[in-house]
C-alpha cells in the first residue's frame, strides 16, 4: 500500500489566499488538470499519480478539471490521482465543469443535474468544492441566469456541490450575469488569458468583483503558450501581430538568458487579489518548476528589470483579446 505524501511543512511554503466569501484557502498555483486528459500529449498513468502526488506534498490542495477535458478522461485520472494521496477528502478542493462537452454545448437545466452525478463518478468523489458553468458564453446568457444557475443552485442545496461559479473568455458576461442575480448565488469566477503580461484586462473588474463577494481565480498566466520559447499552437486563435510581439518578447528573454514562462508565471501571482492562478500540468518537473516560481517570488521578488523590457515589447499589444463564444443578443 503507498504512503500519502506529506504535505508541505517548514518555510518555504507555497502561498494559500482565501476565494472570496467561501471560506475556502486555496494555493495560490491551482493544478490544472486538462492535460491529464492527453490533451497536450499521451501522459501514463504513472506520470500523473506522480504530478499530483508532487503537487500536494509542494503545498498545492486546489485542482481544476472538467469533462470536457480528453473527453471525460482528465476527470477519470484526477479521480485515480487524488485516491492515492490517501488524506482526508477535506485536504484538498477539487472543481469540475458543466455545460461544455466533447459532443457540444448543453446549459439545460436536465443536462447539468445529470452532469454533477456522472463527474462525481469519474472522479469517485462524494462531492465537489466548486461546479463551474463552462465557457457561458458559448450560452444565451439570459439562459444561464434563467435555467442553468437556477439549477446549480439546486446541486448546491443538495450538497454535491459546495459553490457554484462561472467560466469564459470575454470579461462582460461576467458582469451581465453578476448584475442579474441576486448577491451571494454565484461563488467563483474563473477567468483566462486576461491575467497575463501581455493582457490584464481582469485588473479593472477586481473591485467590481470584490464588490459582489465573488471569488476570483485565473488560468492561462501563458496566454495558452503565447509566453513561451516554443510558442503557441497552430490552433491559437490570437491575432497575428499579438503571436509576433510574444515571440520577440520570448526571443529576447531567451537571448538575456531568462525564461519567459516563469516571468509570466510570477507576474500573473503577483496580484493577491486573484486567489489561485491554474496552470496546466503533467509531470513531476513542471509542478517543481511552478512551484519553485512561485516560491521565489514571495521570497526573493520577480524580476522587475526584465519584466518592464517585455512589458515595453508587448506594449503595442497591450490587452488585445480575440473573439470568443456566439453572438448574444
């Protein structure tokens, strides 16, 4: 039988900010789960139990998945992942998705109560800590307001989900729904690709959100591999003057022999105002790299100088977006 892995004691610790009105203390690098569905790549079944393994015992207690994710199988191999930790269910918060699938969209009251069931199988838990609504803005957003959080209120009620919340690209639906609903119904918000060097957008919505009591989380700090040396996928949908300005701000972080990714990582940490930044991994080495940038920013501080020569690259592209989801009307 294996040994749970001990979590983090003694300094350095990684960081744990509280989400929101919940109650919950989350790590301030939230582990996202997608590339456990081969998303990115074949990972064994070995490699995963080690990543989230190493996760825990580095401090890291939050995990982001959702059954859109490989089809169902990063919830599958979360679910096996966090079984062998072998520590009470109460050490670790784990948040799945509802209303985007591999077959499509479905934000119906029937197919997100029948969601909740068929994660929490895949995942062999009792309950959830967060059920987001997946990418809503591929939703009528009068739909998510009318129907679909109506009924993860219901999910909530009957305590296979602690919180509810929100996901998407475009940063006024967030405010659309918000404004609809009464204070306190919405838990979270997940953002991403807005908490980035080259777009922090969501900085402007933070009091807003604040103000609604609404716990903030933030994935993508790469701008979905835009902040990288190898750069982004053939698949990414930014602008092509945006993809070119992150490749000479990669280059020159190259040439001056620092590393893009974590500048960016750090940098997206930076904000304590945003609880958990989710950063998609799948092996030992890329959970020690987050962390170890993680603690070296609470400790020693990120580089500013190099940080303000990217900034002054990407300045031209400061907050450019692409467009996201259908037509609301």
């Amino acid at each position: 039988m294996s040994t749970a892995p001990t979590p983090a004691t003694g300094p350095p610790t990684l960081e744990r900010r509280e989400l929101g009105n919940t109650g919950l203390k989350v790590s301030c690098i939230g582990f996202g789960a997608s590339p456990l569905g081969n998303v990115f790549g074949p990972v064994s079944d070995h490699d995963a139990v080690a990543a989230v393994r190493a996760a825990f015992s580095l401090g890291i207690n939050f995990f982001d998945t959702s059954p859109y994710y490989g089809g169902t199988l990063s919830e599958k191999v979360l679910g096996k992942c966090l079984k062998t930790l072998e520590v009470p269910r109460s050490e670790y918060i784990v948040a799945t998705k509802c209303g985007r699938y591999v077959e499509g969209f479905d934000f119906s009251s029937e197919r997100v109560t029948r969601s909740i069931g068929e994660s929490l199988a895949r995942l062999q838990l009792d309950y959830v800590d967060i059920f987001h609504c997946h990418d809503i803005e591929f939703a009528s957003l009068d739909q998510i307001v009318n129907e679909t959080i109506p009924a993860l209120q219901k999910i909530k009620e009957s305590g296979k989900a602690r919180f509810i919340g929100i996901t998407g690209l475009p940063l006024n639906m967030f405010t659309y729904v918000l404004d609809r609903v009464s204070p306190g119904t919405v838990d979270v918000i997940l953002s991403y690709c807005h908490y980035s060097v080259n777009d922090s957008a969501l900085e402007e919505l933070l009091p807003y959100l604040k103000s609604k009591g609404v716990g903030i989380m933030s994935a993508s700090p790469l701008s979905m591999g835009l902040l990288t040396e190898n750069g982004p996928p053939d698949w990414h949908p930014a602008p092509t003057e945006l993809k070119v300005a992150c490749q000479a701000a990669a280059a020159y972080c190259k040439e001056n022999g620092k590393n893009i990714s974590k500048l960016a990582l750090q940098y997206s940490l930076s904000n304590r105002g945003i609880a958990s930044v989710l950063v998609g991994m799948n092996s030992v080495r890329q959970v020690e790299e987050n962390v170890a940038a993680a603690v070296e920013l609470a400790t020693v501080g990120k580089d500013e100088t190099t940080l303000s020569e990217v900034e002054a690259i990407l300045k031209p592209v400061k907050n450019k977006t692409w467009p996201s989801g259908i037509q609301q009307t």
